[in-house]
C-alpha cells in the first residue's frame, strides 16, 4: 500500500484536476482541504477525486448535533479519510462518529474519522500562548487518548509524536502524519517536520504531503520518488 496523500492545496478547480492527473497514480490518495472544499463545493470535489481514495480534510469543529449534520452530508462523497477537531470534545467525536455509522447504511461505505489533535504549524510557544501548558506531546497525547474512547478511526498528529502514539495507542489505530518533507524541501510553515522514511520507521499510517509534490517542476516525478523511497 502507497502510504502517501497528496494534499492539493488550491482553490482552482482545473489546477487541481490536472495535479490529480499528474499525481494520482504515483500516490495513495489526494487530499482536498477546506480552501477547495469552499470554493468547488461537493460536486467538483468528487470530479477532481474521481476514483482514486480521497481524504477530506475539512477539521469540522463545533457543537455536536452541527458536526453529526455535516458528516451525513459529506458522506455521499465516500471519502476515505474526513477530520475533525478532537478539541470539539467527546459529545462532538461520538455524534461524528454515529453519524458515520449511519450514513454507511445508506452509502455503502464507512468513512474513517480523524481527529486533529493540535496543528503542525503550532509549537510549545504557540500553545503557551493559547494557555495551554505543558508541551505539545502532551496534549496530542490527551487528545489522541480521548478520540479513540470516542471510536475514532485515527488521529493526525506530527511525526514527533508518532512512536508514543503508536506504543500506547496499538497497530490498528490510524496515524495520519502531515509535516513531511523530503530531504531538500523548505519546511515552510509547518514548525514540526520529518522525512517520509522516518515518520513510517516510527509508525505513522499514513503520510500527508503536499508542496514538496505539488510545487516541484515535476509533480509526477517527485511523488514517483517519494513512493520508491517508501518501497
């Protein structure tokens, strides 16, 4: 299995179907985020998808029965993957998650929930800023914990957490990885990164990449390196 998704971060609708074209058969997934999602709607997300597993990445946030009402809705999509904020605390992850359990009887299909436990653009500073105290290990630690008493399929988390994750948390519990970069890439704004080798040597489930593959001058190429890497 291709661990990698590759995150088309635009609002363009035709920039991101030819990336899906381009990279599609290199990756395990495209990962299409709240920018596209708000600009395209649901009709051009599956046409940019189409048949290769997507992973929605919408951090969905707020009070349950809003959260549950969204996840039925997205559902028709069949998405692989769909995120929520494990901040929305356990009422909010449990209506996510019977949603998703109803849903599939209608579609046919089980969509797997993540929760975001605290963003890869954020460090220990940041988070003292927001008033949370202590490392950021801890609180993804606290967050993960929390989303599978809920019945989460998984978590995102960064690489630096990923090894104490996948100790306590077991083999079956997905952990999906964003703040990859490949040797030679800028970080830009993700302030907790790894290479791909490393992240799956130290359990993750799943890699999120996006720029290093969809800014390269050949994104074909780049992802084909990646997976060869991975091989």
């Amino acid at each position: 299995m291709n661990p990698v998704f590759a995150a088309l971060d635009t609002t363009d609708f035709a920039r991101a179907k030819r990336l899906a074209g381009m990279v599609g058969p290199h990756v395990g997934g495209l990962k299409l985020g709240l920018e596209f999602f708000l600009a395209q709607g649901l009709a051009n997300t599956a046409a940019v998808a189409g048949t290769t597993p997507l992973f929605l990445d919408l951090k969905l946030h707020d009070i349950p029965n809003t959260v549950a009402g969204g996840v039925r809705a997205i559902a028709d999509l069949k998405p692989e993957f769909l995120t929520i904020h494990a901040s929305g605390g356990s009422a909010m992850m449990r209506a996510a998650v019977a949603a998703a359990d109803e849903a599939a009887g209608r579609t046919g299909h089980r969509l797997k929930l993540l929760g975001v436990t605290v963003l890869t653009s954020l460090d220990d500073g940041d988070l003292d800023a927001l008033g949370q105290r202590g490392p950021a290990a801890d609180q993804v630690r606290r967050l993960a914990l929390l989303a599978r008493s809920c019945g989460l399929d998984g978590v995102i988390c960064s690489p630096f957490e990923v090894a104490a994750l996948r100790a306590e948390l077991g083999p079956d519990f997905q952990l999906v990885v964003p703040g990859i970069r490949p040797a030679g890439s800028a970080a830009g704004d993700q302030k907790r990164v790894m290479g791909p080798r490393e992240a799956i040597d130290a359990g993750a489930s799943r890699l999120v990449i996006g720029r290093p593959i969809t800014d390269a001058p050949d994104p074909a190429a780049a992802a084909r390196a990646i997976a060869a890497s991975l091989a």
